[in-house]
C-alpha cells in the first residue's frame, strides 16, 4: 500500500516538473494571470494527491478498525467458550444441590460465577491491555498520516500566497516550486508515519497471537480447576 501511493506522488511530481516547463514557455508568450495554466495544473494535483493520500488513509483505519476488531472479538470468544464448557458441569451441579437439601454447598450459584468470570477476566487480562494501548497508538499513527493529508490539501493556497503577484510573471512557476518542494517533504513525512503505523499494526498482531495462546492456556486451567471442583461437590453431595 505504502510503495504504491509513493509511487503515484512520485508520478505527479513529475507529471508536474513536465507541466511546469510547458507552462512557463507559454507563460512567457502569452499574457501574465494569476491563475496561468500551472497554477491550475498545480490546484488538480493537489487534488489528485489528496484523494490517493486520503483513500491510503482510509484503508490505513480499515486495518486499524479490523485488527482492533479482531482482539475484541478473541476475547469474546476466548470467555465465550470457557464459560459454555462449564455450563453442563454447573448446571449439573446445581440441579443436584437443589434436589438434595442435606448437601450444603460452601458456594452460592451466583458466587461461583462471580469466581469464573473474575479468572477468565485475569486469563484475558494482557489482550485487554493490548487493544487499550493499541486503540491509542493507532488512532495518534493515523492522525499523524492525516496531518499529511490536510498539509497537501492546503498547498496550493500556501504555494499561491507566496508566489502571486500581478507584476511578476514567475509568480506560479514559483507556486509550482513551491509545490514540488513541499510536496518532496511530506512525501517524505507521509511515508514515515505509513511506516510507524504498519510497524504498530505488526507488533500488534505478533502480541496478540502469543497473548491469545496464553489466554487458551490460561482458560483452559480456569475450566480444569473449576470442573474437578465441581465434580468433587458432587461426589461429596452424593455421599451425604
Ligand atoms: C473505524 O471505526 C470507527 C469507530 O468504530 C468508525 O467511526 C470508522 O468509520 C471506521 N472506519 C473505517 C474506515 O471503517
Ligand atoms: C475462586 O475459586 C477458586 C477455586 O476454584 C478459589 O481458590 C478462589 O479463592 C475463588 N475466588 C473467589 C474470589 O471466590
Ligand atoms: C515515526 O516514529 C518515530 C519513532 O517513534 C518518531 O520519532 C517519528 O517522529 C515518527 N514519524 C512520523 C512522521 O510520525
């Protein structure tokens, strides 16, 4: 995604460098106006790099969206089916307690479900720390890539500014300077927070497929233990 937006600013730049001789050996036959053909040429490009910067953008928060998205959804899941392989055990359980007054249980229903999702809760504790952190790196990685966008968006007035004048017949041969120049710089700026923004994208999704094994592990011993307590309960209800 990133080499290919490079790419095409590469490509106005040059489309650009081309127009700006055509238009400045026409500008100095014809007559001298503010808005010359480069300046218009100038104004398009802008445009153009402002809808593939913003489309590079969107899909940047698409990815964003889907990997936050996915955590979120792992959690779910992990906690999710813990708590569906219990449910026959402690229902079971339960059943057997309420037909059977001379058992006295040392837990209440609500208590014990209180407990598994308190250590469900811990097993997926690091995934929930994982998407908080991540939640706010992406969103300042992708607000430093649309700081990027909006500096390209605003070009064509800045390098106007500074290079109209009635009297001066370089004016938008200098606005197109300007715009080169300007544009080589964020070019470069946009590609390094592309950059930042991928390396958290990975580092996440490393973190988040180790944290997801662990939180399996972890779940999977919350439901051991809970189950063979249960099961001893139900041996103990049964001999009373
Ligand atoms: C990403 O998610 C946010 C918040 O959930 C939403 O407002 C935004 O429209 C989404 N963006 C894309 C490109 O899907
Ligand atoms: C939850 O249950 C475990 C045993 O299954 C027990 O060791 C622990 O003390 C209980 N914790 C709470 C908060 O009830
Ligand atoms: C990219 O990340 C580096 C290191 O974290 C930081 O110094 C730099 O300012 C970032 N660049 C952009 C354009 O966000």
């Amino acid at each position: 995604m990133m080499s290919q937006t490079l790419g095409v600013l590469a490509l106005l730049l040059l489309t650009l460098a081309d127009c700006q001789e055509v238009g400045y050996e026409t500008k100095m036959e014809t007559e001298t106006t503010n808005y010359g053909p480069v300046t218009m040429v100038v104004d398009n490009l802008a445009e153009i790099a402002v809808s593939v910067s913003d489309d590079t953008s969107i899909q940047l928060e698409e990815k964003i969206n889907r990997t936050r998205q996915n955590i979120a959804g792992n959690i779910e899941v992990l906690t999710a089916n813990a708590m569906a392989e219990l449910s026959d055990v402690i229902y079971e359980t339960n059943q057997l307690v309420v037909s059977n007054p001379d058992c006295n249980p040392a837990w209440s229903l609500d208590e014990l479900n209180e407990n598994v999702t308190h250590q469900l809760g811990g097993c997926t504790e690091d995934l929930g720390s994982l998407l908080e952190d991540f939640r706010l790196e992406s969103q300042l990685a992708l607000a430093r890539v649309q700081e990027f966008v909006q500096q390209i968006a605003h070009l064509p007035a800045k390098c106007q500014l500074l290079g109209a004048s009635p009297l001066n017949p370089l004016a938008s041969a200098g606005g197109s300077v300007c715009f080169i120049n300007a544009m080589a710089e964020i070019n470069l700026g946009m590609a390094q927070s592309m950059h930042n923004a991928s390396l958290i994208l990975v580092q996440t999704h490393q973190t988040a497929e180790d944290q997801v094994v662990q939180a399996q592990l972890c779940s999977a011993m919350v439901v051991q233990h809970i189950g063979d307590y249960l099961r001893e309960e139900q041996d103990q209800c049964r001999q009373s």
